[in-house]
C-alpha cells in the first residue's frame, strides 16, 4: 500500500497565524526545512535532541508522502558561551567547538534516524553572513556603532508577529560594547572582537564575530533560498532568536521568510523547563546509555510536539512498554506463521487497512504522533486477535507483519524488528505452544518438562509481557 496523501494534505501548525497550514511544496515538488540546532560549547542533553527527532521523523513522514524534502539543521559554533567555556578548560575557542560539534553529531546519531541533508557551520558561513548585513545597510536597516552593527527594530514594520510581544513591552537583552546603540530595542548583527575572544573575522566595521540571529538567516537562505516551507525549532526561540530572523531576512529581501513556523515545546524536569543554564539536565549520551534508541524515539513521539514533556524514569519506562507491545506483536507474527492456518482472516485484513489510513491521517494532522501510536495499536490488537485464533495464512501473516514494519520504520523505530522466527525450529515452536497449554491448564510440572525439552534442543524459554520466548543457548566459552 502506498502513503499517499489524503485530499486534504499535509497540514502544520504555524505559530505565526495560530493555525494549522497546509504544507505547499515548492515549484519543484520539495519541502524546505530548516531547524535551529545547538550552541556548541557542551554535551546536549536531552531535551535538545527533541527538536531533532521531531524533525527527522517529520522528514521521514514527508517522503513517505512521496514529498522531496531538504531538512538543514545548523550548528552554532562561535558564540559567547563558546568562549566562556573554552575559557573555563583553558584551550581554544575553535577546538571546543570542534570537540564538541562532533560529540553532537555522535551522540545524536545514535538515536539511528540519519542525519540532515546539509549542516552549516557559522564559521564556514561568515561570508554570507557579512553580505546580509551589507544589504540591511544599504536599506537603511543596520547601522555601525563602534566596530559593532545593529538592526534598527523599529524600522522593520510588523516586528513582534511571530511571538505577539509589543514594541513597548520588549528590549534586545544586548548591551553595546562599542558606541551607543540608537534604541534599546536594537540587536546586534556583528559583534566587535574583545581582547579575550580568539576566534574572529575582519569585516568592513573591523575584525569581531557575527551576532547569533544572522547566523540562521544566512544559513537558511544559502541553504534553501528565499520564502521555503518550514523554520523549526524549540518554543524557547521565537523571542527573540526567530523573530529577529524574520526581521532580518524580509528586511533584506521582502517576501516572508518561511510559509510555516513550527516550534516544538519544552521538556520539564519537575516543573522546570531542562537546560543547561539551571543546570537540570540529563545528557543524551548518558541516557541512550540506560534506554535503547528506540525507547528514547518513542518517549519523545508518544506525546505531541507541540506539548510539554515531563522527562523521568517513568516516562521512559512507560515509552519502553510501547516498544515492547510493538516488538511482542512482531514475536506473536512469526510464531503463528510457523504453525499457521490456511485461511484467510478478513478481520485482520480489515484492522491493517484501517490502521494504516488511520496512521497517516494522524500525521497529516499537524503531525499527530500520539494518534499515530493509537492506530498502530489498533493493528496490534487486530494481530493478537488473529494470531490466537491460527486461522490466517502464512502468506496473509507475512503481509500483516511487512505492513506493522513499514509504518514503524516512518517513526524511526525498525530498529525493534526481533528478526524473523523461523530461524527457530518448528518442533520447537510446537513444543513452546505445547507448554503454553500446559500452564494454561495448571499442569506446571509437564510444562517443566517441556522446557526441559525445549533446553536440551539447544534453546532456553523466558517469559516476558508478550509470552514466551523461545532463544539458543550461547555456547560457553572455551567450548568447540
């Protein structure tokens, strides 16, 4: 069965208009994402890999649609905190932010979903960068104070309609570090050099370092032009990052920027949002060492993007019980195509057709990840319910089970596939069943036996939430 798209489309919430939008390809059938990545001067922790997972699924989704996408996540690899830091172990600013870009892309890799088509690093952009700042000069936007430029907020008309702040109510948090600035309200886009910053650029205002916001409305359109799809991100960016990158972008070029603006909410560690600067993180390397990938995936897609998530133990436990009802549903399909009926089941057929509409429609839905999970587990119950009653066909199970697999493989999680069963013998499928019959009947002692003789064929039987299992024996060491 094919994911095509229902007539309806692919609609995303933007918080820009405050309603969902329908996702409109560019003239060549291609869906342009760009998602702001992380500020490299640590480990991210987990509530920094929500963005990317929820984007890379998105992407996954998208060309399962049929859609071409290019997803561009960047990385921010010059930055006062960089400095503080590099200060702080007493190396370079640049080997930091090296050290610590490819921990990122270690770590997150990890997480098995691939990586973004194209990851633009600050330092590689600061040409670019220094052309958007010209242009907003010319057009009466920016202005030199003292080796630093800012952008003049009160020229640009309809600043403060992405985050809905008032001109009156807002200040850009940044001090001038040369000349005074015209306004408060004012940010900047080149930041002179300082004595103790060692990574630094000349420009036509004198050497320094770009300001954070152009950074990404450089990037951006160097990597997918003008006026793309989608600009993505964490909730905590509209104000001021992404609202002073829609300054800057249709200050330089008119146009809006981006025709979706997509902000995923944050995790919450009690009743704190997780971040480095309160200093309640969890490190994602640390926890992709306690959880499988595909618990970690779950955990972030079983709730909606768009809502907070408590980060626990707990949570994570509660997403490794869905991996395990998926996983088990897999196990209970290739035990019953060993032994399998010769009919055909038309309540499974029915529950598989339903489920996949269902699945997709979710995702069309502003990315209705939960709703997703519930259709899938629709098509689990439909799969226990004709795997107990053994009369569906092999060939009817094989298709159920390929289905169940390509819809897991949209949410990142094929990874969870035990692998075929008829890698174990038939007799001792036969013998597993046989045992599941005598404990049903209370008779533990022949059930004993049974895995006595399930042993001696060389394979050892653990009882799990998705009942029994039937796995070789390792050999021990030293033996032939």
């Amino acid at each position: 069965m094919s994911g095509a798209a229902d007539e309806g489309g692919v609609h995303l919430y933007s918080t820009i208009s405050k309603r969902k939008e329908p996702l409109v390809p560019d003239a060549e059938g291609t869906v342009g994402i760009y998602v702001c990545g992380p500020t490299v001067y640590g480990r991210i922790h987990i509530g920094n890999a929500r963005p990317f997972v929820v984007f890379s699924v998105l992407k996954r989704f998208l060309e399962r649609r049929g859609v071409r996408v290019r997803l561009v996540s960047n990385l921010t690899d010059v930055n006062d905190k960089i400095y503080t830091a590099a200060a702080a172990e007493g190396v370079p600013s640049a080997e930091l932010a090296r050290r610590y870009s490819d921990a990122y892309i270690a770590d997150t890799d990890r997480l098995g979903l691939g990586r973004p088509d194209v990851e633009p690093r600050v330092t590689e952009s600061v040409p670019g960068i220094i052309a958007l700042i010209e242009e907003l000069m010319q057009r009466g936007l920016a202005y030199a104070a003292g080796g630093d430029v800012y952008y003049r907020v009160e020229r640009f008309p309809g600043y403060g309609r992405l985050s809905g702040r008032r001109l009156e109510d807002m200040v850009s948090g940044e001090p001038a570090t040369g000349a005074a600035k015209e306004s408060h309200l004012d940010f900047a886009l080149w930041k002179g050099r300082k004595p103790d910053e060692d990574t630094w650029w000349e420009s036509p205002w004198g050497p320094g370092r770009p300001g954070w916001h152009i950074e990404c409305s450089a990037m951006a359109e160097e990597a997918l032009g003008r006026g793309f799809q989608v600009h993505g991100g964490g909730i905590d960016l509209i104000f001021p990052h992404h609202e002073n990158e829609i300054a800057q972008s249709e200050g330089a070029h008119g146009g809006c920027m981006a025709q979706i603006w997509m902000h995923n909410e944050m995790l919450e560690l009690g009743d704190e949002k997780m971040s480095k600067s309160l200093g309640n993180i969890a490190p994602l390397a640390d926890v992709l060492d306690r959880w499988p990938a595909e618990v970690v995936i779950a955990y972030f897609l079983t709730s909606h993007y768009r809502s907070k998530l408590p980060f626990s133990d707990e949570r994570l436990g509660e997403a490794r019980a869905v991996v395990e009802r998926l996983t088990n549903a897999l196990k209970a399909i290739d035990r019953a195509m060993a032994t399998g009926g010769e009919g055909h089941d038309a309540d499974l057929t029915r529950a598989i057709v339903d489920g996949r509409r269902e699945f997709f429609r979710a995702l069309d839905d502003d990315f209705g990840t939960p709703e997703a999970f519930a259709a899938l587990f629709e098509m689990v119950r439909g799969i226990n319910r004709a795997t107990t009653a053994g009369e569906a066909s092999p060939a009817q199970l094989r298709e159920a089970r390929h289905e169940l697999l390509d819809l897991l493989d949209v949410l990142g999680l094929a990874g969870i596939d035990p692998g075929p069963a008829a890698e174990v013998p038939a007799e001792v499928l036969s013998l597993l069943d046989d045992r599941e019959r005598a404990r049903a009947a209370r008779d533990f002692a022949g059930a004993d036996a049974l895995r006595d003789r399930i042993r001696a064929l060389g394979y050892e039987v653990t009882d799990g939430p998705g009942g029994p299992q039937a796995t070789p024996i390792a050999p021990e060491a030293g033996s032939a």
